[in-house]
C-alpha cells in the first residue's frame, strides 16, 4: 500500500484532546511518536469513515 500525506486544520480544542488521549495511553506518560501520532490518526480516520458508510447504508 502506498502512503499518501493529509494534512489538515483543526481547532485547538480538538488537536489537544487528540494528544492528551495519545499521552493518556503511552507508557509512561510521554509525547508520543511520531508513528504512535500515525497510527492513531490512522484508526481516527478509519473508524470515522466505517461510520459514515454505515450511516449511509442505512438510510438506504
């Protein structure tokens, strides 16, 4: 699979709470890494999408 860049803008209050979660979840308690941002982003993304899809599935 290729790996595409997607960058976007947020509010502040959404991009803090998305890193509180990720140093809420790391051991012990540190910044994340770059590939724990990734990866998290990534599942974001995912799980937004099966929503929307299954969303749509039912209004069908």
């Amino acid at each position: 699979m290729t790996n595409k860049k997607l960058t976007v803008e947020i509010p502040e209050e959404l991009f803090n709470r998305f890193f509180a979660y990720l140093i809420s979840q790391s051991e012990p308690r540190r910044n994340p890494t770059f590939q724990e941002v990734n990866a998290a982003a990534e599942e974001a993304l995912t799980r937004w999408l099966d929503q929307a899809k299954k969303a749509a599935a039912e209004k069908d």
